[in-house]
C-alpha cells in the first residue's frame, strides 16, 4: 500500500498517529505540508491572518521536520498553494492509495477538507484525532457535545476516569523510501517580510520539534524549573517564568501526551509537588477548549459566544489601532501590546489584561482583538485562542463575567513597575 501523510497542525515525527498509522503496512509512505496562501491573506481588518513572527516559527518547524522525516527515509513536499489542488497531484502521480491527517473540525480547515475529498472522491482519507492530552475516545463522555460547559466538571471527571494514552513511534521506512524534494520556498517568495524579534523577547526560542524536546529537558531536568512552575507561571519578564511549550503545542511540534509522560518521569525522578501537577492541570485546560470548539462548532468565533449573552459592542477603528500600538491610557496593557508587536509573544496574565480592557473597559467587539492575537502570537491556536477571548470576554465558559481591574494587576504582577519600563521606554 502506498500512503500520504497530510501535516496540519501536527508537525512532529514522535507521538504523532497520522505519521504512526502510515507506516505500519506501508511500501511508499511520503509526507506533505501545504503553505496555503489564504492563511497568510489580509483580514477583513486590514491586517494578514498569518503574521512575521508566526510564519518564521511555522518555516523553521517544517525545516525541522524534513530533517526528522529524512531520518526516517520518508521525503516531505513543502508546498506554497492549496492543499485540495496539490495533494490529487501527488495522488495520482505516486499512486496513493490512503492520505492520512490529524482530524481538524474548525470552519477554515473543514472546508479544505471538504474541498479535497470533492476533487480527489476515490481517495480513501482517513482523519486521526490527534493533539489531546485524553483522546475524546477515552473521555467519560459520549462525545464532545456531552461536554459541560464548567471546567472543574470536566477536569475532576477525566482526571478520575480517564487515562493517558502510551506514545506512539513511527516505523523507519527502508533507504529506497527516500528522495530528494525542493526546499521550502522562502518567506519573501509566499510574501512575507522577515521580522526579527525584539532582543528584550521572552521566548528566545526557534520553532521545530527538536527544539521542543530540547526545552523540555532544560526546563525540567536540567533547570529543574517545573518544581516553581505555579509559584512563577503569572511572570511577565525572561524565558523561564513559564514552560513556554504553547508555541511548539500550537504547531504540533510536541505532543501534551509527551509532555505528561515526561513530568511523570519528573516527579517519579526529582520531584513531586502542586507546581508539578499544574502544568498538567493546563495541558487539561488546553484540552478543555478543543472539546469546547468541537462542541459549539462557529459559535466560538460569533459575537454573542457560546452562552449568547447580549452586550453593547463595537468597533471603533481608532480604539483598535490605540490598542493594537500600545497607546491607551492604560501603561500596563501598553506594554503587554509592545511586547506582543515587537516579539509575537505575550504572558498569560497579559493576554487576560489586555483582552479584559478591550472588550471589557473599552466595550469593543472582541473579535477583532482575537484577530489580531491570531495574526501576531507565535503560540496561536484557534481553540485556545478564541476558548479564551470568550472566556474573558463574558461570552464563554465563565459563569462569574470577570472584569480586571488593570491597575490593581499591575500592582500585583508588577509591583516596581520594571516590566513596564522595560516596554514602556
């Protein structure tokens, strides 16, 4: 049998079950990655959907992951163009007789889907469901539409009844597997302009699933900074303040069952605490919004949220683009949009300020400033990104409607002003 792997969201040779599946019965197996240009077109703001910083994290995680699947002997196509035109072409030109892909169920990603199968209905397309930390196959659920809508429902009744799955490892295809294939196009030729982060960036980091491992084991075993992660994890300043695993998460270059394998090691090897568990706890809360999307479907991406409360929005162009520059009057959230401008990365605790003022204090349409975070964060994911623009938006899976008091938070996460300084000057 001959067979594709369509990388999506899930570009890592470890753990990953489409590439896994692949090569179990297999005498081709070859992999392909479609830069599709309507990710990086402008949005109806103005701005592109895909920004610099993201495109070069997203460029250096497919280098990487040619390099891994070439170990493999499994050649990797890098494609600037639309998967639903491409992918018949390598079909019919090496005999495919199964594509394999992560299972994505968010509107963009649906209607490529859709569109492939339309021009290619002979292929047999199977989709894994890939990416979780408990596969839905294994939540106490009878599916995501059974989901509660409170998160502590979700995480006490998985944490009790569900379990990790083991990794899974891909099987090395033989030499005569492999062949040479082009290069990734460069970013200038998709049209996009390199950007180099701000040397003042909390994430030093480069893209790719080597490099994921790598900070895994610095972050644990070498640091031993897992044993603080709840004491430091609402900093706002340097690389180790936080795991910073979201961008490598995003992109699929690590999977959270690896991650959760490797602080079982932890706690079994070094150490075991509240602050070992926690970063677990947010893999659950990561989960917790792709059930969330899967259940709600594109009601996560309309105005009036998941719970279809009415408020009093709107969009004023000269507010976004105060908001957007960091010029409100409000110095703690200016330096949260400075650092996510010059860097495409922002703490947790300044996602949740800045989307509070924006759609909280400055009543404007939350889904504009979701936009923006897709457009410029390194660590955009659609579930995580819009789960929690609703959550702080009052229009989510929050039953308490928060409102931050930005000042009393700068107070408290910045009590001598040196990360506003730092931004702010």
């Amino acid at each position: 049998m001959k067979h594709l792997v369509w990388f999506r969201n899930d570009l890592r040779t470890e753990d990953q079950y489409a590439l896994w599946k692949a090569t179990q019965q297999a005498e081709l197996v070859i992999g392909v990655y479609c830069i599709d240009p309507r990710q990086f077109a402008p949005t109806s703001y103005g701005f592109p959907k895909t920004g610099a910083y993201r495109a070069q994290f997203l460029w250096e995680s497919l280098r990487e992951l040619k390099r891994n699947l070439k170990a493999l002997n499994i050649p990797l196509f890098l494609h600037y163009g639309h998967p639903e035109v491409y992918l018949p072409e390598l079909v019919n030109t090496y005999r495919i007789n199964t594509v394999y892909s992560q299972y994505e169920w968010t509107d963009e990603e649906v209607k490529v889907t859709n569109a492939l199968q339309q021009t290619c209905p002979h292929i047999e397309l199977q989709q894994l469901q890939d990416g979780f930390l408990f596969h839905p196959d294994d939540i106490p659920y009878g599916s995501a539409k059974e989901v509660p809508e409170i998160f502590t429902e979700f995480r006490k009744k998985c944490e009790k009844l569900s379990k990790i799955r083991t990794l899974v490892e891909p099987k090395p295809m033989p030499d005569s597997n492999y062949f040479e294939t082009p290069e990734i196009p460069s970013l200038e030729s998709c049209g996009i302009t390199p950007q180099q982060p701000d040397k003042r960036t909390a994430f030093p980091f480069k893209g790719g699933e080597n490099k994921a491992l790598a900070r895994l084991e610095d972050y644990f075993f070498t640091t031993e900074n897992l044993s603080q992660y709840k004491q430091t994890r609402n900093g706002l300043m340097g690389a180790n303040y936080s795991s910073k695993f979201s961008p490598w998460l995003a992109h699929g270059c690590i999977s959270p069952r690896k991650i959760y394998w490797e602080v079982q090691q932890y706690e079994a090897e070094v150490c075991k605490n509240e602050d070992t568990y926690w970063l677990i706890f947010e893999l659950i809360w990561r989960d917790y919004f792709r059930y969330i999307s899967q259940k709600h479907g594109n009601k996560i991406f309309q105005l009036d949220g998941i719970v279809k409360q009415k408020y009093e929005w709107e969009f004023n162009a000269r507010k976004f683009e105060k908001w957007t520059q960091g010029k409100t009057p409000e110095p703690f959230v200016n330096a949260n949009m400075k650092e996510l401008a010059s860097t495409g990365f922002m703490s947790n605790r300044g996602r949740q300020n800045v989307a509070s003022f924006w759609a909280k204090e400055w009543e404007q349409d939350w889904r504009a400033g979701a936009a923006w975070f897709e457009s410029l964060l390194i660590d955009y994911d659609v579930h995580s990104n819009y789960g929690n623009w609703l959550y702080n938006s009052g229009v989510g899976n929050d039953p308490r409607d928060r409102k931050f008091n930005i000042r009393r938070q700068a107070e408290m996460y910045d009590p001598n002003n040196d990360y506003q300084d730092l931004w702010n000057t």
